[in-house]
C-alpha cells in the first residue's frame, strides 16, 4: 500500500508543484491587474471599453464587479451579472480573462529545464538499452517459440 | 495481469454470471475501401502526420504566443476546437483518437530509438486506472486553482509535462504503457469508448484454429504488436482499443473484424465490470457538474456561501471544498443507489456500484458533450478567425459563435435527454441481463433511475443558466 500511496503522491506532488510554478504568476496576475486583453475581449455584444480591473471583469450588464473579491477572478460575474433573472440563456457571456505569463527569462528557464530532464531520461534509456539488449533478444525468442494461444 | 474482476461464479439460479454475449454486428470490414485502408501501412500514419504538425503548433503557440487566451491560437484550437470535438469522436469511433495522438506516436519514435522496453511494473498493471482517476480529479482541480485552460502558459505546461512522462515511459516501458495505464485523457477515452459506435473484435471460430502464436497480440516482423496490450481474441470491450489496426495486419486469418454496434451497448454486455472504471464513470459527472457550475453566474455566489458557512477565505480551499462535494455527489448517489439495490438483489455494494456505474457513461458523454457544444459553438468562430490571425487574415468578428444561444440550448436539452434515455436503458439492460426475476430486476433498475434522473435534471438546470466563455 505504500508503494500505491508513493507512486500517486510523489507524480501528484510534482505535477501540482509544477503546474503551480508555470502558471501561478500569470494567474497571481490575472486576477489581480487589468489584462489589456479582458478588456478588449469583447464578444460582439458589450461595448469595447477599457476599463480597471474590476469593471474588466463585468460582463454584460454593466453592473461593476466588487473589487477585491477573494475568489478566482476568470470567474467573476459571468453572463449578467446580478440583475438578470436565471434562465436567460447564454446570450450574455462573460469573458475569460487570461494570464500574461512569466518573463521571457523564466520561460527560457522552465524549457531549458523541460529539454535537460528530456535528455537526461533518453540519455540513461540510451545507456540501459544497450546493456538489457541480450533480455530483450531473448523475451523476443520466447514469444517467437511459445506455443500457440490457446 | 489486472485486478480480478469483482464478480464470481455463483449458485445462486436467478442469476445470470455471465451476460448474454454481444451479438456480432456488421463487419465493415467487409467494405474494400475500408479494409485496404486498415491494411494499409499509410493508418494511421495518414492521420498521425497532421495530428502532430497541429500538436506542434499547438504547444508552439502556447509556449511562446501571445498571453491571452482569447488571442493565442493554441487555446483557441485546444479548448473551443479539439476538446469539444473529442467525446463525439469518441461515441462515434471509440477510442480512435488515442492512435493519431501525437504522444502515442512520440512514445512509439522514442521506444524505436532508445527504448529499453521494460515489463510494465504489476502496480500499474493493477493500479494504473486508479492513478488516471485521482490524475484527472487532480488536473481538474488544478485548472481551476490556477487557471490553466485560462493561461497558455498553464496550458503550455501540462503539453510538457505529459511530453516528459511520454518520453519516460517510451524509454523505458514496453509498448504504449503511458496510453494503457497512465495517461488520464486515455482513461476517460477507454471510458467513453465503450458508448462506440464501432468495436473491434476477433471472429472467435476462425481464431479457435489459429496457430500463429497470437500475432495479433505480439506483432510479427513487419508489423508491432498490440499497443495497448490487447488481445483481441478475448477482448470484451472497447476500453482498451485504439483501432490502430495493427493486429487487423498481423493476423494471417483475416480474423478480425470491425462490427457496427448500436451505442452503448457494449454496456450491458460487459462480463467483468471493474469498480475503478466504474467509479471514473461517476467522478467524470462530478466533473462535468463543477465545469459547469464554475462557468455560471451563480458560482460567486456559491462560493460566497460555503465561504460565509466555513468561515474559510482562502479561495483555492473553499473551492477545493465545492468540488470535493460536486464529485463526491454523483460517487455517493451512486453508492447510495448500490447499498439500497444491495439490499434486494442479494450482491454485494461493491459488485453493484462496478456493474451499475457504467450506466451513468451516456449521461457523463452527453453532459460532456453539451458543456463543450456551447464553446463549440458560441465561441467556435472567434477561435477560428483567431488560428486564421497566424497567417495574417483579420480576425475581427462581429460574433464569435456559429449558433444562436437558443439552438445551442435546444442541442443540449436534446443531448442530455438522449444521454438521460440511454443511461435508463442501459441499467435496464443490464439488471434484465443479469437477473431473472421480475422483483429483482425492478430493484436493481429502481434507485439506479432515481439517480439518473436526479443528475439528468441537475444537468438541465445548469445548461438553463448564463455561462462563460472560455476564451
């Protein structure tokens, strides 16, 4: 049960740390500053109108957004805001918002670092393979001279 | 090799152990066209190509375009195009998808170069459709805390990190055992795939005299073995299936054939039902719930509300709250309806919730479905003039979408109650098929429908309300 617990946890860690890193930022981002991009996101039916963050996120009615609210922006007042009754179809949508990302710096950094884990994994394949080539010749034999399936 | 399967033999004479086989449907392989192209060495090559040209631009765009999602073409063609297109590929082709996928095809160039070819470790054997669960839980959740549909970036990193693990598990691990036992998007397609339209079996006569020593499982000179460890002699569903149709050319008794089935009927054909697909089945809805609901005008208000009830201001915490409680919703009605069908049709909890779960897959794929009809739709020419942006076309547009809001309403409506009547039909299906009694069946069917409904209305009520744009 330990190895089951080690081998969701630790890829689960990881995967979490990482997800964290690369788009922690750019989310801190998002929900905190006006994306020049939320406010252009218009979807043909709201007034292109470029607008502090909290007027940003404002889709459809005009009503304005509390500044501040302590949960994930992207999902803010979406469609009508308060004032229009449920049911009214998805005719009043609100705009996602997007992240502007990490500096070109950290990018370069998180690729680089993509590229060597990629490299050091084929390189240590490469290695192993021609060590193990004599097992799998012989599992290659074994299948070609096991009887038939029953 | 994989857990046992939860259901034994049984002296018990109103039960049927073994459901009455699938009926053989017609071969399409008996259609030239069709069998040249599956024997041809251009499939899936043919698809592959492209696939990965596009994947390339993709992961190009998300990694170096612009920030805004509503601007980069990478999230416009992965999250309005590809990912809506997906679960109707799946019900119509099955798992089809998984054989042009890019990554599959990155783990077959890298097992050519440097691969080790290891045996798959027994955990994953066992465990592995477990890992893709808490996987997909994991990466929904991690969307939505961090945003990363909403970030190319975000989305940009989830490309590499499967990239990495592709690329360790082609190195060093037989076949494709990143799609069979890891990958989460494999898990849900294996999923979905059992709704198809098509499946690939092996004429059971033919390879009863067959000599060959499972070419179809193994390979032979020429052509590779099963990818995902299928031998299509036994084979009783579609889960495991990608329809590469390598074994359709190793076979040297032309033994396989590609039936036409009704959809979903697979479902009640299944002899052993395994509780961590089955229990994907229910997650999946829970899943398709809190996309739903984190889109709607309400979902500020919900969040509002367990924050005020909790006392909890973290955002991510109180969020990992509501979607702790949307997945455990359908998981605990499910378990729900399977205690109380328990208590009457004399099977264990457990037996019922793996055999019973997989009636609730039509109603995940037409929730699926219709959630990503509406990005499909309503923003699906914004997404389009977007990628048309790349080579210089002017991507203004007065609407974004191809459909008025009322059609796409009308599509859902129409969808969820089309998923709603297979998922009904389906645990009937199955309780027919497995019992012989009038009161036992009735029992069985009951709660399952009273789940069903409640999650089909639940659904309804959700596509009634505004929603959001994805980009």
């Amino acid at each position: 049960m330990h190895r089951v617990a080690r081998l969701i946890v630790v890829p689960g860690a990881g995967l979490l740390l990482a997800l964290g890193l690369a788009s922690g930022a750019g989310a801190d981002e998002r929900h905190a500053t006006p994306s020049p991009s939320a406010a252009t996101h218009d979807h043909g039916e709201h007034a292109v109108v470029p607008t502090p963050s909290a007027e940003a996120h404002d889709h459809g009615t005009g009503t304005t957004a509390p500044a501040g609210d302590d949960h994930d922006d992207s999902h803010d007042d979406h469609g009508t805001g308060t004032t229009e009754p449920a049911g009214g179809g998805h005719d009043d949508h609100g705009t996602s918002v997007a992240g502007t990302g990490p500096e070109p710096d950290t990018r370069l950094l998180v690729l680089s670092g993509f590229a060597a884990v990629n490299g050091l994994v084929l390189m240590v394949a490469s290695v192993q393979r021609s060590r193990t080539a004599g097992a799998r010749e012989r599992r290659r034999t074994a299948r070609a001279t096991a009887p038939p399936a029953v | 090799m994989t857990a046992p399967p939860l259901v034994e033999t049984t002296t018990d004479p109103d039960l049927d152990v073994v459901p009455p086989p699938a009926p053989a449907g017609y071969d399409l392989m008996q259609h030239r066209v069709v069998a040249r192209l599956l024997r041809s060495r251009w499939w899936p090559q043919v698809l592959q190509v492209p696939a990965a040209a596009v994947f390339g631009l993709v992961a190009y765009q998300l990694l170096t375009g612009p920030s805004s999602a509503h601007d980069n073409a990478g999230t416009a063609l992965m999250w309005v195009i590809w990912w809506p297109l997906l679960p109707i590929l799946f019900v119509v082709l099955g798992r089809v998808w998984c054989t042009i996928c890019p990554f599959g095809w990155l783990s077959d160039q890298v097992q050519r170069l440097v691969g080790v070819e290891r045996p798959v470790p027994r955990f994953l054997k066992r465990y592995g459709i477990w890992v893709i669960d808490a996987q997909f839980l994991l990466i929904t959740w991690a969307d939505h805390v961090w945003g990363v549909v909403a970030s190319p970036w975000g989305s940009g990193m989830v490309l590499l990190l499967l990239t990495t693990a592709v690329i360790a598990s082609g190195a060093f691990l037989q076949r494709r055992a990143f799609c069979r036992y890891l990958c989460f998007l494999g898990g849900l397609s294996g999923n979905y795939a059992r709704t198809g339209a098509v499946a690939l079996r092996a004429d059971p006569e033919i390879c009863a005299t067959c000599t060959s020593r499972a070419a179809c499982y193994n390979g032979t000179d020429t052509t590779s073995a099963c990818p995902l460890f299928t031998f299509p002699r036994t084979m009783e569903d579609s889960a495991d299936c990608n329809l590469c149709a390598s074994c359709i050319k190793s076979c040297p008794n032309d033994a396989i054939q590609i039936q036409v089935r009704p959809p979903s009927s697979e479902l009640w054909h299944l002899r052993t039902p395994r509780l961590e697909a089955s229990f994907l089945a229910a997650a999946i809805m829970g899943i398709v719930l809190i996309q739903n609901l984190t889109m709607l005008s309400v979902w500020p208000d919900v969040l509002d509300a367990i924050g005020r009830t909790t006392g909890i201001t973290a955002s991510a915490a109180v969020f990992t709250m509501a979607f702790a409680v949307a997945v455990a919703v359908p998981v605990g009605l499910v378990a729900l309806a399977s205690h109380w069908a328990a208590g009457r049709n004399l099977e264990s909890t457990v037996v019922n919730f793996a055999r019973f779960g997989f009636a609730l897959i039509p109603l995940d794929i037409a929730g699926h479905i219709a959630h990503n009809l509406f990005h499909l739709l309503s923003e699906g020419k914004a997404a389009v003039m977007t990628v048309l942006g790349l080579v210089g076309v002017d991507g203004s547009t007065t609407s974004p979408g191809v459909a008025s809001t009322g059609t796409i309403q009308v599509l859902q409506y129409a969808l969820i109650a089309l998923g709603t009547a297979a998922s009904l039909y389906a645990a009937r299906r199955m309780a027919h098929g497995r019992y012989r009694s009038a009161a036992r069946r009735r029992s069985t069917v009951l709660p399952y429908a009273a789940v069903i409904a409640v999650l089909a209305v639940l659904n309804a009520w959700m596509f009634a309300l505004p929603m959001a744009h994805r980009i």
